[in-house]
C-alpha cells in the first residue's frame, strides 16, 4: 500500500548521513535523495536539449524512486562497503530488498513493480538513466562533503574519500551536465540553492521528531503525485509535470523561508502579497541560473501550481475539471498538470509529518492544531479520483493519540 512505501520515505529522514564524521550541520538520507533528483533532472535536460539524447523521463523518475527505497533497506552501511557488498553480492541484496517491499508494493500499478525487478536485475534497461542517475548520486554527495571536508580537512581518510568522490564524477564526464555543473557557475548555482533548502525547517515555529526539511518535503510531494497519477492511468507528460511540479512545488521559499499556514492566514491577504513577492523574485534570482529554454518550465511549475491546468498552442489554461484532465485532455501535446493532486499530497505530508513527531511524543500547538485541520479537511475527501479519506483515516488509525483528533 502506498500507506507503507510513505512511512518508510519518512524514516529516511531519520537516517543520519556521514554519520562517523564531523558535521556542521544535520545530513539526512530524505534529502540527498532530494538534492540527487533535482541534479538528475539537470544532467538530463543537458543531455536532452544539449545532445538530443532521449531521455526517458519515466525511467528516470522511477529510477530514482527505486534507488530510493533500494537505500531504505540497506541503511547504515558504509558506502564503500556498499558498494563492495552490491560488486559481489548484487543479485541476493536485490532479490532481499524485493522481498521485504513485497506487501509495501500492494495496490500500486503492476507495471510499476515489474519496472523495479527489471530496473535492479536487467543490465541493459534505462542504461542512460541509470548512467545520470549514477552521476546526480555522486554530485549529490560531492555537494555533501565539501561541507564535511572544510570543517574536518584533518580528520584521518579524509583526502582518500575525497579522491574517490572525485574519480567517480570525473568517470562521468562524457555526459555534459556533468561537464557543465562541475565548472560552478550559473547551473551550479541554481543545485547550489536548491541543496540551501535542506537547511530551512518545516514547521520552523515548533519542536518537531524527524525533522524535515523544505527540500525532503519537496520530495515526498513528487513521489506521492507520481504514484497518484499512475492510478490515474497519466500520459507520460502528465507524469512527468506531477512529477517535477511536485519537486520544485516549493522552490520560491528558498527565498521567503517557510512561512506556516498560520501565520500566512493571521494578516489577510498575507499570503496573496507572498506568492506576489516570489514570483517577483523567482525572474531575478533563480531564473537566470538555467538555460533560457527551461525557464518557461520552471516557471510552468511553480507559478499557480496547485491549479489544474494544461497548454494549447503555448498558451496556459488553468482551472481544468479532473474528469476533462483525465480524459480529452490527457495527452501529451496538452502538457497536463493536476495541481489538486500536488496540493492534496502537499497537505498530506504536511499532516504526516505532524503525526509522526505527536506519536513520537514531540508536538506543540501549531503541530496539533495543524494536524486536526487538516484531517477536517480531508477525511472524507476524494481529490483527482484519490481516495485521501481512506490515506487520512488510515494514518489516523494508528495514530497514539486518535483522540486529539
């Protein structure tokens, strides 16, 4: 159940990175996995619009998603030892970490779980995604250590982790994104604020257990919509917009901060003057670091992006019906995009992650108060053909404390 595969992406955020070394600051599985998926998406749109490769945007996000939950599985073992264990051991971990997923995959698509088998155990499927995927890891830790690197330089075996990062980005130099990232300039920089995401709190205002982060949210988001929207039989541009919508859904409070609902509903129209203020800032500040021809993509998906909407003839119509989404306009050349459903998984995870921290006995007035809302607000709620009462009543459930609710 889809229920299952969400509690354990949170216990990733539990899941403490370089955890044997000196750390300025906190380093969670939940959001290397993030940053790594917004790298992939950059090396790969190097490589598509750069190259002309053909990318295959649904092994790609896949992909990642597998590796994802291959990593929660086999959690706390030392990368290169990892690596090592995956080098002679590879067939039998994998066929483990099927096993132990099997009910987790009940009730998603079957053509999902036949592309994790054929993704782990058959070398020549997604060759190219894998390849980005493997470069985005790296980066991704690369991004990682330079923290790590400048606060502990002398720590001992630190010079030799930091030749084999090296080595493993330098063995992915044929493709461009890498070329491009690894001279540090505008495309660097737009990962580089990203990767700042990671360090903003949300809910900021309240002790919380497992932390999360902007960035790791950002994520959950992206996953849940896409498995949402393979439910929903979506073209494979309607997955990819859920998608990718859902992983820079929140992209703007890079540079805002997260500011919780509360506090956005105490002044009226507080809200309304922040999204003004973002979308003012995104031209100036963000935009500029990616290439001209993604801009008007990204803008796509953070700019109304809990509207149901689509493209005709370059021109953006928003307030689409489900059923007109899911039916006549449920093709690529419409460029679908179901902004219910990214905003129904938003506040999802919201409600999720104030449960988990309640149940772990962590919690604060916003937490509760939150948490009630929005259970109010979807216990009985279908959103985009998804049953979210059942998700809610299911969490609910086995809730510690039902009767806060």
């Amino acid at each position: 159940m889809i229920e299952n595969l969400i509690e354990r992406f949170y216990e990733s955020a539990s899941m403490n990175r370089w955890n044997d070394h000196i750390r300025p600051v906190e380093l969670t599985e939940l959001d290397k996995q993030a940053h790594k998926m917004v790298i992939a998406y950059v090396i790969a749109n190097f490589e598509e619009k750069d190259r002309n490769a053909e990318i295959n945007w649904q092994n790609l996000i896949e992909g990642g998603i597998f590796e994802f939950l291959h990593r929660t599985i086999l959690t706390d073992i030392k990368p290169p030892v990892f690596h090592k264990m995956m080098e002679e051991k590879g067939e039998s971990l994998n066929k483990h970490v099927l096993k132990l997923l099997e009910s987790d995959m009940n009730g998603l698509s079957r053509e999902f779980k036949e592309n994790f088998e054929r993704y782990l155990f058959d070398s020549k499927y997604a060759q190219l995604e894998k390849k980005i995927l493997k470069a985005a890891h790296y980066m991704a830790t690369n991004w990682e250590f330079r923290i790590i690197y400048h606060t502990s330089p002398f720590i001992y075996g630190i010079e030799e982790t930091k030749e084999a990062i090296e080595n493993q980005i330098e063995d992915h130099f044929d493709l461009i994104g890498v070329q491009k990232l690894s001279l540090e300039k505008k495309s660097f920089g737009f990962i580089d604020l990203c990767g700042q995401l990671r360090f903003q709190e949300r809910w900021a205002h309240s002790p919380r257990l497992p932390k999360t982060s902007v960035l790791g949210h950002m994520y959950i988001v992206a996953i849940t919509s896409y498995l949402f929207s393979l439910e929903n039989n979506s073209c494979k541009k309607r997955l990819y917009n859920n998608f990718f919508t859902g992983l820079f859904h929140d992209l703007p409070e890079v540079l805002t901060k997260d500011i919780i609902s509360p506090v956005k509903g105490y002044v009226e129209g507080l809200e309304d003057i922040i999204k003004e203020y973002e979308e003012n800032q995104m031209k100036p500040r963000l935009l500029p670091l990616l290439p001209v021809s993604w801009r008007e993509e990204m803008r796509y998906f953070t700019q109304d992006e809990f509207e149901n909407k689509i493209k005709i003839n370059d021109n953006i119509h928003k307030g689409i019906k489900f059923k007109e989404l899911n039916g006549k306009y449920n093709k690529n050349k419409f460029h679908p995009l179901d902004g219910k459903l990214i905003k129904a998984c938003d506040k999802l995870a919201a409600f999720i992650e104030a449960d988990f921290s309640i149940k772990h006995g962590i919690t604060s007035k916003h937490l509760e108060e939150g948490r009630k809302n929005i259970y109010e607000d979807f216990k009985t709620k279908k959103v985009s053909g998804i049953d979210f009462g059942r998700i809610f009543n299911y969490f609910k459930e086995k809730s510690f404390k039902i009767k806060d609710f």
